[in-house]
C-alpha cells in the first residue's frame, strides 16, 4: 500500500480547508464551550468514520455482493464527480444538499451530521478507504491505514481550531484556490481508479 498516496487522496476528499466556510455557518450562534465540543466531536468522528470503513468495509460489500473492482469504477466516477464541483470551488450537492444545510441549522448538535457526515466523510470517501483497505497486504498496512485516518483528524481538529483566522487570512478567493487544487489532484486519482478498475472487470470476464 502506498502510505504517502492514500494520505493525499483522503486529504483531498476530505478538503477540511473546503470546508471551513460551512463550518463557521454552522456553529456561528455556539459559545466558544459548544464550538470547542463541535471541533473535537468532529475530528475523532472522521477518525472513526475512516477505521470503521477501513475494518468493516469489505464486509459490507460482501453482503451486497459487490465487488472491488465494480466499486473502483463507481467510486471513480463519484470522485470525478466531486472534483468537477471541487474545480468550481462549490461543495456540490453530491457532499450536502440545501436541504440538508438547512436541517442542520437547526440540530442542537451539528457536528457528526451533517458535518463529518457527510460534510467531510461522503461516500467518496467511504468508497476510497475501502478500495485501500483491500489492496492491504499486511498487518501493519493496515495499521496505517488507521493512522493515516487518525491524522486526517487532527488535521480537520487544527483547520476548524483556526478556521477563523484562516477564513481572514486566505479569504474566500484563497480557500477556493485550495478547493481547485484538491479537486485537480482528486480528477487524476478518479480517472486513475476508474482505469484500474475496468482493467480488473476486463480481466476477470476474460
């Protein structure tokens, strides 16, 4: 497993700079108290979010009947998807919908839905980790795939710690180049998965 490559492909899902402006939407009437909870709810959520697809994921496939190879080029499509929405520096209706947005104003308790859910972790990023955790070889791949969703976290808790000062240093215009940059990065990993999977169909049917 590529450590390094897996790390940069959820962080580029994930996009916790992307998801700053939500962020500061949705906790905007929270005392300092209630956005620290929020904050912290939210990055052990996406932590979990990752090691409970990484574990289970497979599994859950196997219920369904549905195979790797078939999830690498829907889950390539998803994240081509996404990273055209990402380009367009909108979060897109495939991550929250207005509908969603506004339920969420009115939650007591934002922070795992909609914020990590699917905010953050869609299931892009569900799809991803799972497609990861199949190509593990050994146990300690695995492990770092754990840690690798333990990191994510404390980089989303660091994000929304800052969020404001972020906000007022980049503005708008530089966490929408972010966006770009994330989305550019994600096109070339979904077309890269999408490749790898019709590759795998084409095989087996062979």
């Amino acid at each position: 497993m590529e450590t390094l490559k897996v790390f940069i492909t959820l962080l580029a899902l994930i996009n916790p700079f992307g998801a700053i402006p939500m962020f500061l939407s949705l906790t905007a009437g929270q005392s300092a108290r209630e956005r620290h909870g929020t904050i912290n709810t939210a990055a052990i959520a996406t932590a979990i979010v990752i090691g409970v697809a990484a574990l289970f994921g497979q599994g859950l496939l196997g219920v369904f009947g549905i195979s790797i190879p078939s999830l690498q080029v829907g889950g390539g499509i998803l994240l081509f998807i996404l990273a055209l929405n990402m380009f367009n520096a909108e979060p897109g209706r495939i991550r929250s919908t207005p509908e969603e947005q506004h339920e969420a104003a009115e939650r007591s308790s934002i922070a795992v839905v909609p914020l990590t859910i699917p905010l953050l972790t869609g299931p892009g990023t569900v799809s991803t980790v799972i497609i990861h955790a199949e190509r593990v070889e050994h146990w300690w791949d695995m492990l770092a795939l754990l840690v690798i969703g333990a990191v994510i976290g404390g980089i989303v808790w660091v994000c929304f710690r800052m969020a404001g000062r972020i906000s007022r240093f980049a503005g708008q215009t530089g966490l929408n180049i972010m966006t770009r940059l994330m989305g550019l990065v994600l096109a070339a990993l979904a077309v890269e998965f999408v490749a790898d999977g019709v590759r795998a169909l084409a095989a087996n049917g062979a």
